[in-house]
C-alpha cells in the first residue's frame, strides 16, 4: 500500500519501506539484489512481501536503476 491509512501500521508501508532502501542505497550508490532484500527482510515485518511494490515505486520516480549484469540495484542521483 502506498497512502497509508488509520489503520496501517507506519512500518509497514511502502513509504517506509522506499525509505529504509534509499537511505542504504545513497551510503553505498550500488547493491546487490539479494543483499537488499535481505535488508528490508531484517529490517521491517513481512518486508519481503512490500519489496517489490518498493522496488517498482522507486523504478517509477527515476531514482533506481536495475543492473542485470551485476544483479544489482543502482541509485540514481537526480540534479
């Protein structure tokens, strides 16, 4: 879910989530998906199931780039 509600939880929404990986993501510039997941997996309660919504989210603003070659995720600085 992307708006929260009353009765959304604060740490379990899209929101957070897309925090929680640009704030890791603009320390380190690149990491690797499996690396990210993992983070957001440790970090929030049933993180694993607002990954992709995340992912896709921050693909959608312009501020991701995804590296098959590496298979990793790429911050992308806007100006």
């Amino acid at each position: 879910m992307i708006k929260p509600t009353k009765h959304s939880h604060p740490d379990k929404t899209v929101i957070y989530v897309s925090f929680i990986m640009l704030k890791e993501l603009r320390k380190k510039r690149v990491i690797g998906y499996s690396d990210l997941f993992q983070l957001i997996k440790d970090k929030v309660t049933s993180g694993e199931f607002l990954f992709m919504p995340t992912l896709n989210l921050l693909f959608l603003l312009g501020l991701i780039e995804y590296k098959a070659k590496t298979d990793s995720i790429e911050y992308i600085e806007k100006k």
